[in-house]
C-alpha cells in the first residue's frame, strides 16, 4: 500500500523542504550537546543522496547540535530519520512530531534493516538495506506517492558524490575529514549486526574515494584547522578488508600533497602485517583504530572474533611496533560481566596501565546483546537476557544479562566507575607517563602526532565528562530514562503514546521474548519452553 505525498514548497526558493535527523540518545540519559567529533556520516550520505534541484537539504546531528528542539516552527516536506538501535525510540519520537506537521517520514538503521515490517508501524517509509534506496524514495515522493518499504542490498554502491559542503553548511566543524571507502566487513563476529543484516564487504572506486578526499579538504573553511592541515580517517567497518586496494589508497594519499595525515579503522591482521605497516607508516598512515574487544582468548572464541585469533605475533608486540613508526594506535576494550568477576575486569584495567607504553583503550564497555545478532538469539535461547529489556537499554553501559560472575551491585559499581568515575580505577600520573613514553617510542616531532597520543590515552576521562549520567542501577528496565520520551502534548491519546513514546521492549518482566520479535526468531533458534508465553 503505497501512501500519498504532500508537498509544501518554500516561497523562498521554489524548492521542497527536506531533512536528516542523526539521533542520539545520550548514555547517561541526560538532554544536552556533547560535540563528539567521530560523527556517523551516514546523515551526510543520506543528505547527498536528496537531489537539490528539488529539495533544500538541512542535516542535523544530535550528537553536534544538541537533541532536536521539537517546538521548533519549522515545517520539512520529507524528512530522512537514522541511528543506532538504543537511539531507535527517538526515532519514533520525532517521527510523532514530524508527522503531525504533515511531513513524510523515512526511517533507516540496523532496526529498519532487520525488522522493516516491525519499523514500518511508525514511519511512512522505512529503507531496508543499504541508503542507496534514498533516490527511490524521492523520485517516488516527487511523483505523489511513496511506497512502505525500500529494500536495497548494503553491497549495491551507485557512485554517488557526497556533498561534504553540508557539514559547514550546517554548522558541523569537525577537526578531521571523515571518508567512506568501503562497505561492510568480511567477518562474522557474532555480537555485530553487519553479518546479522547479510553484509559482505564492498569497495568503492579508487576515484569515487579521490573525489570524496578532494570534496571534503575543499569544502572546508578557509580559515579552519582542517583545511590547513587535512588529516583522512577512513570510517570503513574494515577499511583493510582488501589489501591491493588498502595499498592502492594509501598511495593516493601519499601522492596528494594536501593530506598531511591519514587513519583507518582495521581489524588485527593488518597490524600483524609488519612490513604492511611500515609501508603504510611510509603513506603518511598516523592513526589506527582496531577492534582488539578483548585480551581474553576463550571469549573472543565465543564471539566468533577469528579476525584476533592468530598464532603468529603478539597483538601487544604488534600495537608497540606499529607505535614505533609513528602510527598511534587505538581501540576499544568490552567487558563481559558474565564471563569475568569484577576483579578480574578490573585487573585487565590495570594490566593496560602498567603496560605503559601500550595504549590505553580509547573507550571501555560492557558487551551488547544487539537485536537480531547471532550472540542475541543464542543469549535469548540460554535464557541470559534480563527482564524487561529495551532497545534503548543497548548503550554499552547497561547491565543486559541475567546470569552473572559476580553480584549485581558489585557489578553495578563497576559500570559507574568506569562510565562516570575513571579516576577510581585508573591512575592519570601512570597515563600521563605512558603518553610520553609513546611520544618518545614513536620519535616524532609532530605535536599533532603528540596530541593524538594524548588524546587517545585519556580519550576515556573526556568521555566520562561529555556524558553524565542521570542513572540509578545501570540495570536493563531500570525508570530512568531521557528527558525526550516524555515531550509529548499533555493531550496526546493513549495510543499515540504507546505507539511514539513507550519504550520498545525486547523482552518481558518475565524475560520472554517481545511479541514483535517473535515471527523473527531463526527457526532453529527457537523458543524455550520456559519462555514461551
């Protein structure tokens, strides 16, 4: 059933009226602007996707520009709506408010992908897939009529440019250029959603990745640090996924007198790779994050990491050689409160800050039982997920499992210590220390390369600042939740409050599975006879 599209022209300009919405639940669930600079670029996409023959294109982050003012006056003809699966409810939510204004509303993310049917009860369109559907949806809304759901496979690349104007445009000033090069990943881990949606790995021509580097230093500001000073990270899942190609960039790069840095977001056989390394180190490569996850062997197993599991090298001895070419590396580190007792976790905290000069992980977080992953249905069938889970409960500081190594409070001090607290558990002289101990190691005479260093070695204190927290338990279910799910009219009907603003359960109070994801459970997955309802 297709639905009619109302179009409400500018007087202005003559065109329609159109904006991308990058929500952002907050961790913490407190309302406020954090200015985090690794924005998702999937907005910026999106917005370049829109023809502005036709539309005036406006892109907002929620994370740059502060939650959405939904008193604002404006009226969009088609607005485009993405974001994580905790940020799922506030898509909802301003759907409620966008639709009321007589806008068509396009929804896209991981939910949308996965569960398009489910997705489609509180939007007009949702895009399954890739956002290469996006031109589908215009041409569709131009003609009148726009249909409920776009499916796009995520390997289906059309070669589109992407306008990086609009992040001036709309006031996104960002200290570093952030560049697509490719598609999906060619792992499996079992915790990611990318294998869940059916996502092999697709490369972009190496001129459609010239013309993005190109496009985004020469739309820059004249007078900002990015223009002077270009530095490229690639937000690829697995930017290393194909070598020649990897290689193929990395000497384009080199060639381009402009970019004066570059990094790439890899999994750990690049950094195995030491004469790769050094040739990279030799393209002006400054920066890599890889997905290390965790030290811990059998749990990397479970989660299908093989991408870790090598027996060739050390990733300790692979990280501080990578270092010493001048390469600062970083990643991020997940606890799994069911596999580890909390002082055991806490030792792996320690074990990084007397391992100085190793990094220290930019970010710590407990494992997410993402919906639709293969570690979700198998958590769900060996009754671990807590009750009265939600969507919005999937934010990486939330205690999701029921089954756990240590007590819940113990647990719960933890997750409040190394959310808001770090200081109680790692010691900033000994941080400091190993920052200068990489800055000496690496032998470089390059402050942005010293900030960096910085940077990452505290990244985790500046997160805990940019975000506090308005929690209690840190427990899935728990009453705290955004200022945003109660910005509703006082009137507003009981239905349309339960459809918009009541939080998406995953599972029951008596931990079965949510009604909407049962038709979706694998058939081999099945369900417990100790939950079935």
């Amino acid at each position: 059933m297709r639905h009619e599209a109302k179009c409400i022209k500018s007087a202005a300009s003559g065109r329609l009226k159109a904006l991308v919405v990058c929500t952002h639940l907050r961790p913490g669930r407190t309302k406020r602007r954090s200015r985090h600079y690794l924005q998702p670029i999937s907005g910026l996409h999106i917005a370049s996707l829109i023809d502005d023959r036709h539309f005036g294109v406006k892109l907002y982050h929620e994370d740059w520009h502060g939650p959405y003012d939904t008193h604002s006056t404006e009226v969009y003809d088609l607005v485009f709506l993405t974001g994580l699966q905790a940020d799922f409810d506030r898509m909802r939510q301003l759907s409620y408010h966008f639709r009321r204004r007589g806008a068509v509303v396009v929804a896209g993310g991981s939910i949308c992908s996965l569960f398009p049917e489910f997705a489609a009860r509180f939007f007009d369109v949702v895009c399954a897939g890739g956002i290469d559907s996006v031109p589908d949806v215009v041409t569709d809304f131009l003609a009148g009529s726009v249909a409920p759901i776009y499916r796009s496979p995520q390997s289906r690349f059309t070669g589109y440019h992407v306008d990086y104007s609009l992040f001036p445009r709309n006031g996104i000033n960002l200290p570093l250029h952030l560049i697509e090069a490719s598609r999906g990943c060619n792992f499996r881990c079992s915790f990611c959603v990318i294998p869940a949606e059916g996502v092999g790995h697709t490369s972009y021509d190496i001129s459609v990745v010239k013309a993005a580097v190109e496009s985004a230093i020469a739309s820059s500001p004249l007078f900002s640090f990015r223009r002077w000073y270009p530095m490229i990270f690639f937000v690829d899942n697995n930017f290393g996924s194909e070598r020649r190609r990897m290689l193929e960039i990395s000497d384009m790069l080199h060639a381009n007198k402009k970019v004066r840095a570059w990094g790439a977001m890899v999994t750990q056989d690049v950094l195995h790779d030491r004469e790769l390394v050094k040739r990279l180190a030799g393209t002006k490569c400054r920066a890599l994050f890889t997905g290390l996850e965790s030290l811990d062997r059998s749990w990397l197993r479970r989660v299908n990491k093989t991408q870790n599991l090598s027996r060739r090298g050390n990733i300790i001895d692979d990280i501080l050689f990578a270092e010493a070419q001048g390469i600062c590396v970083m990643y991020g580190y997940l606890f799994d409160p069911r596999s580890h007792t909390v002082e055991q976790m806490k030792s792996q905290i320690r074990m990084f800050e007397e391992a100085a000069p190793l990094p220290m992980p930019t970010f710590f977080s407990l494992i997410l039982p993402l919906v639709g992953t293969a570690s979700f249905w198998d958590d769900f069938q060996n009754c671990e997920l807590r009750p009265n889970l939600r969507l919005r409960d999937l934010d990486g500081e939330t205690i999701a499992y029921s089954q756990l190594a240590d007590s819940v409070s113990a647990v719960r001090r933890f997750v409040e210590e190394f959310s808001r607290n770090p200081s109680s558990l790692i010691n900033r002289r000994r941080i400091l220390i190993g920052a200068l101990k990489r800055i000496l190691i690496s032998k470089a005479f390059n402050p942005v390369h010293w900030y960096l260093v910085w940077a990452s070695n505290f990244h985790t204190f500046i997160w805990s600042r940019a975000y506090p927290s308005s929690r209690e338990t840190y427990l899935a279910g728990e009453d705290v939740l955004d200022a945003q799910y109660f910005e509703y009219p006082e009137h507003i009907s009981h239905e349309d409050w339960q459809r918009y603003f009541k939080p998406i359960e995953v599972t029951d109070a008596q931990g079965r599975l949510s009604n909407w994801l049962r038709p979706y459970a694998p058939e081999q997955t099945g369900l417990p006879k100790s939950r079935q309802g």
